[in-house]
C-alpha cells in the first residue's frame, strides 16, 4: 500500500530524514518509535504534505501513485489521513460543516455526486457512535476550547467519516490520559480492517498496548535502525532509547 | 477642478434669501470653515493615509436640486435590500432627501425635511445638535457637508416607540451623465425608550466618478436602543466620505456594524459620544478590499461620564492593491471613572502588494478605568490552512472557509435576520471570485 523508498527530507535547509525505507501492507499496523528529535513527525508531515518540508531524495509511492506528487488534499482523497499532533482551533467554522465539506470535496474528487443530508446525518450518527464523541461538540467551532482529549476524539471522528486507507497518527496519545488513551484507541481499532492500514507514531510504547502493532520501527537520527515486532516495543519501554543510541555510536565508529 | 472658488459659486447660487429654521446662518458658518480649513492634504493628521485631496482635482457636478426624476422605481427595485417589504425606506438621490421614492411604514417614525422640523417645533434640537460631528471633524470635509444642507432630513422616533421592522436608508448616486458629488445630510432623535434598527447603504447608477460625503447625526436618549448598520458595495468608481456621529444623552445602548466590501475611496468617521452615566456602545466592522479600492475606518468613543462600556471590535481582510487604514481613538474624560473601553483591530493581508496602517489611541484623564486595545496584521493561519486540506478540502475551498470562519463573529452582530443572510451571501461571492 504504501512503499517509502530511501526518503531524505528536511526544513529550513536542516536535514531531518536520512535514507527511510518502509513498506506497509493493507491490514497491518506499524509503529514508528524513537526519541525526541529523531524525525517521527517530520516523517508524518512529509507524508501528509505539509508544504514547509522539503523532499531531497527519495520516492514515497501510495497505491500505486506518487504521493510525492500530489497536494494534501488529493493525498486525502487518495485514501490518506493524518489525526494532528495539535490539531488546529478554528473559531467560526463550525466541526459539522467543515467535516460536511471534506466529505463531499473527497467524494467530488473521486467522481462521486455529495452526499445528501440524510445520509451523512446517518454516517455521522453511526460513526459517532464509534468514536463515543458527543453531538454537541461537533455544533461547536472546529477544536476551539475542546480538551486534549476531545481534539483527538475529534481527529479519530473525522478518520471515521472519511474512512482512509492509511491513517498516520502523529503522537496521537500526546497530553492524554489512560482513559481518553483507551477511547481513542478503541475507536481506531474499531475502523481496522483488511483493506485499511494503521501508522502509529509514538515516543511511549503505552499507546501501543491498545492499538497493537504488527511491527515496530525505531526512528534514530533520520533513519529506521531497528525493525521488530511489538517486543521490541516492550524492550524500548524496558531499556529506553538509551540502549538504541548506543548501538549506533559503536556502529558509528 | 472643484476649488473653494467653486464651491463659493456654488454656495452663493444656493442660499435661499428666508431664515429656514436658522439653517442659513450655520450654513454661512460653516461655509466660512470650509474656506478657512479647505480640504485636508496628506498633512494632516487625520488624513495622513487617506488622500482626499486627489478627488478635489476632479470635476464632479453639485446638483443644485433633486434629481428624482431620473431615478424611477425600477431603478430603485434593484438596489432595495432583503426585508424591505415592511421596512420604512427613506431614499436619498444625489444627496437630496426624496419624497416620491420614501416609504414610512412604521408608525412612531416621523420623517420630515430638515428645514420644516427646524421651522416647526423642532427648532431647538436641530440649533443644539446640528453640525454637533464638527466638534469631532474638525475639517473642511465636514464643515462642506454642512454648508451645503439641502434636501436633508429630519428623523424622530417616538417616546417608547418599540419599532419592530428596521428603517431603510438608500443613498442613491445618479452618476448616468456626469460626475457626481452628493451630500446627504440627516439629523435623528431616538426619544425616551424608544428601539429602531437603521441601515444605510449606497449605490451609484452609472460609469461615471461619483463622490458622497455624508455625514448623520443621531442623538440617543434615557432608555433608548439603536443599532446602526452600514453597508458599502458600491462599485470602484465610487468614493466616499461617510461619517456617523452618535451621542448617547442618556443611560442607552447602542450597536454599529460596519461593512466595507467595495469601494474606490471610502472613509468611515463613526463617533459614539457617551454622554450620559452607565452608557453601552457596541462597535463593530468588517472590511474585504481588493483591486485598488482604499477603506479608512476612523473610529472615536469619547466616555464623557463615568460606568460607560465600549467594546469596539474591526476585523479586516486585505488583497490585490488594496490599501486600509484603522484609526481607533478612545477618550476617557477625567469625571469618566470606571470606563470599560475595549478596542481591537484585525487584519489579514492575502497579497504581497496590499497593506494596512492600523493605529490605536487611547487619551486617558481617569483614574479609575479599564482600558485594552490590540491590533494584528498577519496572514492567513497557514496551519489551519493545511489541517483542511489535510481533510481533502481543495485550497481555495480551504482559504474560503477560512476566511468564512474569520468573519463570522462580525457577521453575527448583524441582527436582523434578512440583512445578515443578504450580506454571507455578498461575501461568499466576493470570496469566490476573490479566491479564484
């Protein structure tokens, strides 16, 4: 589904991503770990779009097309979806119509004719339902003065109605607690399927004790220097990144 | 051109040889400051930004009498706004207060001329608070209105006249055949109690310059509640100097919109006086430019007695050649202790080649006060912008909802039902054709 091919990324003329090689099959959930500053987010971003970074090397391909290639938005409507580390507070656009809008755009972008009312107020029920997300937070302005936990219930709601085939969760359990964990994690595990595949990027490994990996990457200095399966996860918790740190320093000499 | 010499011509050829309720003589007076201060140049503090003097190098025609004729009620159908099936309408066409084209349809509104409310029973007010704005426009733009008051009208809303559909009022440009310079004039008085919702707006029919200096004076007393909207989306041949002076004489409310959407030049002087103890006013402004259209919104709340509220709230957005000017003058008199008076002024710049001066002032003798201001420049939130595209949304579809989103708590200010859908609906057009 999607295949990253020696990816070197950077911002600001700094280079972050050095040489990233990953594959992901549809119905696999991969984690992506590392410390603090080894690139994790500069990869979502770059696989999202985010305009600020740019690609030096490298090929991303996403069912069968170059990501690379395409803008955020048809990235989306290609089936790819970022839930925000932070996601934005807009005050007066109202979270209904905003996620109305994507929806139909999406559907436009496919050829699709939008939905009519009823049966996005019936998608939307359902899938609120999925999500445990209250209706009177989606009358509000999109995330302004929403809690930590409920701006990522909001993140896991939209991936709901748009139903990606690639969800990349950027720090997802970033500023929750175990609670407000255990419902965004239930919601994603709710949406897998075998056509649809899970990205987690994380620094802790507790988030992955809900949404459980099928491999685990750790992210060091730009590049995956260990590939496993969630023990490996488990020894990260067990040993920190320390252990990670000093077998690439000896590697380095 | 239209030098003093002109207007003396001009002036001369007009005044009437009768009294006129005493208007002659404060015509007289104010054509004197006319000649004294002329028309400001770039020197001037208050129009450092907005170079008025370039429209004085034009040739525009004064009409010396209504043109009513030329403006039939086809004419007027197309420019009539949404509601005004039960609004009381007053149309003023080329400066000059029509009498054919007006509607008064709510009882408690007396609309007169200007001259008989001064001749008839009205005599006092009009000597007390006509040309009461010059005390804040210290400038020949003013002080030309004022010399040249004809046609003008006299507004009175009943003691404890609750009036439930708003008043319509249509300054209507003839600019068919020449160019235009009109000033229309009117005075109101919102009595004891009373509650009326008024709003003013501007069209030219026709390609050639049009030029409006207007100026309204409202006195508001004990009791009493206004809201006042402007609309201005009047084509880029046309050009502006519009100025709403309010004074608050009594314990009362009052609430302003203003929305600037096109123009050529436009300057906006809204003075709110608070006169009187426990006074609340309410300002509020939204401006969209583009091309090369100039927007200036001078605003002053004076707090002349103490526990008055002001919140003033301005938000801009900015494209093409644009240019905008924010002046927002906040006095606080030393008998005005625990004054409330919030300001802020918002902008967002959507192209390299627009700009904007926003300037705050704040004149504090109180002691005991509360007192905040703040003004931002910026671009549109590039972050945002990505989280919607990040949904799919398109980036046009993205920056329009955007801006949609930034606008709305203006737009929610504009109460009357039919007036804020007709005004969404103005600026999602312009966003459309903006944003393409």
């Amino acid at each position: 589904m999607l295949t990253i091919q020696n990816l070197h990324a950077g911002i600001e003329g700094k280079k972050i991503l050095n040489g990233i090689n990953l594959d992901i099959k549809a119905g696999e959930v991969h984690a992506i770990m590392g410390p603090n500053g080894s690139g994790k987010s500069t990869l979502a971003s770059v696989l999202a779009g985010r305009s600020d970074y740019e690609v030096l090397e490298g090929s991303v391909e996403f069912l069968g097309r170059d990501l690379l290639d395409l803008s955020p938005e048809q990235r989306a409507a290609e089936g790819l979806f970022l839930a925000f580390q932070y996601p934005v507070e807009i005050p007066g656009l109202n979270t209904v119509n905003f996620i109305k809008t994507a929806v139909n755009e999406v559907r436009k972008y496919r050829g699709e004719a939008p939905m009519d009312a009823v049966a996005f107020l019936k998608r939307m029920k359902e899938k609120m339902a999925l999500v445990n997300i209250e209706q009177s937070l989606l009358s509000r302005s999109l995330n302004e003065g929403f809690s930590g936990g409920e701006k990522k219930r909001n993140e896991i709601f939209q991936m709901a109605m748009l139903e990606p085939r690639l969800a990349i969760l950027d720090e997802t359990d970033s500023g929750l607690d175990i609670d407000a964990i255990r419902i965004v994690s239930n919601g994603v595990n709710k949406l897998r399927n075998k056509d649809n595949a899970v990205l987690v990027v994380t620094h802790y490994q507790r988030l992955l004790d809900y949404i459980v990996p099928d491999f685990v990457h750790v992210l060091y200095n730009g590049r995956i220097v260990k590939s496993g399966t969630k023990e490996l996860a488990h020894e990260l918790e067990e040993r920190g990144y320390d252990f990670i740190k000093n077998e690439n320093s000896v590697e380095a000499v | 051109m239209n030098t003093i010499a002109y207007f003396k011509e001009r002036f001369d050829q007009l005044q009437p040889n009768d009294d006129h309720g005493g208007l002659d003589k404060l015509r007289e007076q104010a054509f004197q400051a006319f000649s004294n201060m002329g028309i400001p140049g770039s020197k001037h503090e208050e129009w450092k930004y907005t170079r008025v003097a370039g429209l004085f190098n034009k040739e525009f025609q004064l009409p010396a009498d209504p043109l009513t004729g030329s403006i039939s009620t086809e004419d007027l159908n197309k420019l009539r706004l949404p509601g005004h099936e039960l609004a009381s309408e007053i149309v003023f066409v080329n400066g000059f207060y029509s009498f054919s084209l007006s509607r008064i349809r709510s009882t408690g509104i007396q609309v007169l001329a200007l001259e008989e409310a001064a001749n008839n029973g009205y005599r006092e007010f009009v000597a007390q608070w006509l040309g009461d704005s010059s005390h804040y426009q210290k400038d020949g733009i003013n002080a030309l209105n004022t010399a040249f008051v004809h046609g003008a009208v006299f507004i009175n809303v009943d003691k404890g006249a609750r009036i439930e559909h708003p008043l319509y009022i249509y300054h209507i440009t003839d600019a068919r055949s020449v160019n235009i310079l009109s000033q229309p004039r009117s005075l109101m008085s919102v009595n004891e109690g009373a509650q009326l919702q008024v709003v003013e707006n501007y069209t030219t029919l026709g390609s050639n310059e049009s030029f409006t200096n207007q100026v309204m004076e409202i006195i508001v007393e004990n009791e009493a509640r206004l809201e006042y909207y402007k609309i201005q989306n009047d084509g880029t041949n046309t050009n502006q100097v519009s100025t709403t002076h309010i004074r608050q004489i009594g314990k009362s409310f009052t609430h302003t919109v203003t929305i600037s959407l096109n123009g050529g030049l436009v300057r906006n002087n809204l003075n709110v006086v608070l006169d009187a103890k426990n006074c609340e006013a309410h300002l509020y402004g939204l401006y969209f430019q583009t091309g090369q259209s100039h927007l200036d919104n001078h605003t002053i709340v004076d707090n002349m007695k103490p526990n008055c509220l002001s919140n003033e709230l301005y938000k801009g957005i900015l494209n093409g050649h644009s240019t905008g000017v924010f002046n927002g003058k906040i006095f606080v008199r030393q008998p005005a202790q625990k004054t409330n008076a919030y300001q802020s002024n918002k902008n967002i710049l959507l192209s390299d080649s627009c700009s904007v001066n926003t300037k705050p002032q704040l004149e504090i003798f109180a002691d005991d006060v509360k007192c905040t201001h703040g003004c931002t420049v910026g671009r549109l939130n590039e972050e945002g912008l990505f989280y919607l595209q990040s949904r799919g949304i398109s980036e046009k579809t993205a920056r329009n909802l955007l801006l949609s989103a930034y606008s709305s708590d203006i737009l929610e200010q504009v109460k009357p039902f039919a007036l804020r859908g007709y005004i969404e609906k103005l600026i999602s057009q312009r966003l459309e054709k903006d944003l393409s």
